[in-house]
C-alpha cells in the first residue's frame, strides 16, 4: 500500500523561522513537499520535533478524515446501509440522523464500544493479516500499515505520485470534515452552509 512517505513542513523565506534548521530530508521533491505552499514550516518544527510521529499522525488524520468526508457525502445524498445498527434498541441505520453531531449523538454505546475496538486493533497490528492491516513499525515508512499482499509501486515516479495523492487528498479532507462541523455548530447544513438546512440554491447577491 505504502511505502515510503515524508511529510513537508517549513516555511517560505517571508515566514522562515529564525533558528536554524538542521534536518536535510525535508525538502522540494520529497513527498508531501508539494505546490503551491512547497517547505513549509511557519513553526519551525522541523528542527525541534520528531518529524516522523508527526508525519505518521498526519497520513493516519488524512484518512480517517477522507472516509469521514465521503460518509457525510452518501449520507446526505441518501445512502443508507440496510438492516439494523443496533436490534436492542431497533434501531435501524436508515433511521439515524443526518447531521454529524446528531449522528454522533445517536450512535448506541455497543457501537461505540466496537468502533475502539476496530481502532485498537488496526493500532497494534493485533488482528493483522496479509490482506489486512498491520501495525506500523519503526522499520516501515510511515503510513505503511498494509499487509503483504497489498499493492506497492515499484516505478518511483508512480509511487511519488500516489504517496502524493493521498497525503494531499488527506489534508483537503481533514479541511473539508472539520469545515462541515463548523457549519453545523453555527447551525446550517453540513455540505450547502449557503443555502439553508435544506440545500436550496444560495441568495442571490444583488
């Protein structure tokens, strides 16, 4: 799936830090390290942090966010899976709310309860498999928690380009989440802000 990955962060000369950067992996052409904002490192990180639990923590962000992103999306667009979230309680998935919160809210203890599970396990590794999820070890790039038989690139060019891709596509996605939750607490809809709780069109600016 992954393989080797780089995170990028340091800023252009206008917002350089003023202490010297000593770390030399962080540069134009690593992955991560893309237009139009290139090194960038506002907080001068880079030199006094371990670069690599933040760049592990940023692909892990960026994915959880992605599928976060694209379930608020099929959501909203009516998607529902069939059968019962919870049959204790009869409660069926098509009967969950819309709205983030009020889904979050809405969410049974028991599912919960299995969500951490799911997520302790793909932590540890501890229900790793060949086709499954692995733990990430320090002998892996980061991000690089799929088993064996998950597909890797072996032409450098093509897997620069997908390492990438998803790291790019991660951080849209960690704005897009967090952009529908602020439009939630200030009491519009998720995905159409503009236009009211029921998507209409957005008011025309005279």
């Amino acid at each position: 799936m992954l393989a080797q990955s780089v995170t990028a962060f340091q800023a252009p000369a206008m917002m350089a830090s003023t202490k010297a950067v000593s770390a030399t992996m962080f540069a134009e052409g690593d992955i991560g390290v893309t237009p139009p904002l290139g090194v960038y490192d506002p907080l001068g990180l880079i030199a006094t942090k371990d670069m690599r639990r933040f760049e592990i923590m940023e692909i892990k962000h960026g994915r959880a966010a992605m599928l976060g992103f694209l379930h608020v999306i099929l959501i909203h667009a009516g998607y529902r899976l069939p059968g019962y979230l919870s049959i204790e309680q009869d409660l069926k998935f098509n009967e969950m709310p819309v709205g983030c919160f009020a889904s979050l809210e809405a969410t049974p203890t028991l599912g919960w309860l299995q969500i951490m599970a799911f997520t302790c396990a793909s932590e540890t590794g501890y229900a790793g498999r060949p086709a499954g999820l692995v733990a990430q070890t320090d002998d892996k790039a980061p991000g690089d928690i799929g088993g064996r038989e998950w597909k890797r690139y072996d032409d450098p060019e093509v897997k620069a380009f997908k390492l990438n891709a998803e790291r790019n596509n991660g951080r849209a996605a960690m704005m897009g989440v967090t952009g529908c939750l602020v439009h939630e607490l200030l009491g519009v809809d998720a995905l159409y802000p503009t236009g009211g709780l029921g998507g209409a069109a957005p008011p025309v600016i005279a």
